[in-house]
C-alpha cells in the first residue's frame, strides 16, 4: 500500500489517492487535498458536506453516493456540482478522507 505526505502527515493512500484509512484524516489533510482537486477554498458550506459525508460513512461503512448527500444533508444536485464541480461524490469523498463511493468511475 503506498503511502505520501499531505499537509505535514503519512497518510495511506490507494493509487487512486484516496485515503484507505479515514482515522488519517484531519482538516488540514482535506485543505490540501481540495485544492488538489481544483477547490482553493473550503467554506462552511464545504464543511457541511464533508462533515456529513464522514459521520455518514462512520454509520454505514462506505462513502455516500450523490443521491444519498443530497438526500440526507439537504443539498441539491446542483448546488453539490456547484461546491465540487465535475464528480462531486467522488470529490467530497476524496476530500473527507473517505473511499471512493459505489458506482463512481
């Protein structure tokens, strides 16, 4: 399993570069890893979804999908393509440190 530095910190990564292991994760980690994904800033409403991506994967052992997010956390469609453009599920994820979410490419 490879591993790399993000934000001062070993993490896990698979060749994706998504984190393997979430208790990795920090703020910092998802700071540098959105702007990695082209997102220069996180706001609060970044936030929300992060935060409700992780405590919803905590419960149920995997990332969200898109449908899920926007269903649970109260966010449209198009306001998550607005916050993480082109794949928002596979961006959030990314970014909150989780897997991939099924049904991603």
């Amino acid at each position: 399993m490879a591993t790399r530095e993000i934000a001062g910190k070993i993490v896990h990564v698979n060749e994706e570069g998504f984190l393997t292991d979430p208790s990795e994760w920090n703020r910092d980690i998802a700071i540098e890893l959105a702007k990695e994904e082209g997102i220069p800033e996180l706001t609060p409403a970044h936030w929300k979804i992060i935060e409700f991506c992780r405590q919803d994967a905590g419960a149920t052992g995997k990332a969200p999908t898109l449908r899920r997010i926007s269903t649970m956390a109260g966010v449209s469609t198009k306001e998550l393509f607005a916050l993480f453009p082109k794949g928002p599920a596979k961006k959030v994820a990314k970014i909150a440190g989780l897997g991939k979410p099924e049904g991603c490419v």
